[in-house]
C-alpha cells in the first residue's frame, strides 16, 4: 500500500529574529503544509528560542528548534544535527530570511521523485521594501512582493512550465554543481548514505554543491524547480567570503574524489 511520504520544512537562521518571524509566518500559510518545521539554529540568542516558542504555543504545528553554541558561521553542523532529529521522509530546505510564496511547498511536492533532488531558484526583494516589511512585521499581499522583487523572472509562478524547465535548467556544464541553499529539496535517506553535509567546510561558500556533487555520486539527479516554488529573499549586507577559496577546494577534491561519503558528516549526530 502506497504512503504518502512524509514532510520537514528545515530553516537556517542566526540571530535575526524579525526575518525567521516573517518566514514562518509564511510557513504557516503554505496550501500544503510540512508535517514538521525544524529550526536549525547556528548559534542564536534567546530572542531566536522565543520566536520559535511563540510559534510552538499558538499553533498545533510541530516545532522543533534545533541549536547549538555559537562558535562562528558552522551551517553544515546545524544542518546535519537538524536533518538528524528530522522525523519526515523528505526535507524542504530553506533559510530563515525568505518568505515563501503560498505554494511553495506544494510546488516542490509536485516535483518530487524517487532517486532525485531538487534545487529551486530566489527573488531578491529590494532594501526599502524590505526595511519596510521587518519594521511593519506584515506580510504584504503576493503582488507587491512580487512588484519589489529585483529579477522578476525568478516571481514568476507558471506550473504548466515547471516540467519543461526540470530536467533541462542550470543542469549542465559550469551549472552541473549549482545549488542555492536556501532553496532546495531532498530524502531524508539520501542524505544519511552520504553521511550529511561536509562538516570540514565551514565559513561561506561551497556546503551545497558538495553535497549535491555527493548525491550525484550517489545516483541521483538534478531537478531545478523552475517557475515554481518562489520565495522572496530578505535584502541584507553579504556575509564574509574569507572562507570562499578553502571550501572551493574542498568541493573540487569531493569531485576529484568520486566517493559520495564524506568522512565529517552527520553520523555523530544519529
């Protein structure tokens, strides 16, 4: 008998409350909602564990907030202990400083297959815009979201296109590797045979391509979720790239590698 694999939501934050607050906000608005949100959490303080406990005591959702002392910018380890204490067969990946369009998730289950992985695409809202929206701690309607959005292409929601674009878009040449973080999509299964994110990266840069360059090992492929689970991106300053170069080295020797199991993963955790 077939049964309908179950869902997490997982979602990175580090101390910006207000943004995590909007994100889950439209979490909770979602046509499909996940059977758990898992916050994974690089090191917050307690204004983080409040949102997250607000959100525990006001719905009948599951929460779970997963945290650990912060000793710098360690988003493979918070993923991994995540992804860990995930109960869900399927994880929807996203960071804490977007909000999901109201089909998000149903976007991504209309794109889930046996064997595959899914990378979706972001909006970048404007700074305005976006200083409006922490400041007001409202959600805008989906128009004017989409109005103050910088590339407009990646608001556009266009289902019937969507399995014209999976198989084809950014899957190829300099692009094979692409993944973006804060959206995408795999099984929970997947990511324990390869034992989880690389732990050895830390900093910025890199942590999902060297995952995904692991699943691809694996036997899985690439699916890009194109004109279709659209979220919007909260505008803030970059992070520091001084890592950038280390981490590009560590994923050009996984690939070199050809071994889908990385030695410093989520094993510890399980």
């Amino acid at each position: 008998m077939y049964v309908k694999p179950t869902i997490a939501l997982l979602i990175s934050t580090y101390n910006w409350p207000e943004a995590l607050t909007l994100c889950l906000e439209s979490g909770l608005r979602q046509t499909v909602l996940p059977n758990e949100f898992i916050i994974a959490d690089d090191g917050s303080g307690p204004e983080t564990k409040s949102v997250v406990d607000r959100f525990r005591d006001e719905t009948t959702e599951q929460f779970v907030h997963v945290w650990h002392e912060d000793k710098g910018f360690r988003l493979c380890h918070i993923r991994n202990k995540a992804i860990a204490q995930a109960k869900s067969d399927y994880i929807i990946q996203i960071d804490g400083d977007v909000i999901l369009d109201k089909d998000f998730i149903k976007d991504h289950v209309a794109l889930r297959k046996d064997n595959r992985f899914v990378i979706g695409s972001r909006a970048m809202l404007n700074k305005e815009f976006s200083e409006r929206l922490l400041a007001s701690q409202t959600l805008s309607s989906a128009e004017e979201f989409r109005r103050n959005a910088k590339n407009k292409m990646n608001a556009k929601r266009i289902p019937w296109l969507m399995p014209l674009f999976s198989s084809r878009y950014k899957n190829r040449g300099k692009y094979t590797y692409y993944a973006k973080g804060c959206n995408m999509a795999f099984w929970r299964k997947s990511i324990i045979e390869i034992n989880g994110y690389n732990e050895d990266i830390e900093g910025w840069g890199a942590e999902d391509s060297e995952l995904i360059a692991r699943l691809m090992m694996l036997g899985e492929k690439k699916l890009f979720l194109k004109f279709a689970g659209i979220q919007y991106h909260i505008w803030h300053k970059f992070a520091s790239r001084d890592r950038e170069e280390t981490n590009d080295t560590i994923l050009e020797n996984t690939i070199a590698s050809q071994s889908f199991r990385t030695v410093n993963g989520i094993d510890k955790y399980l």
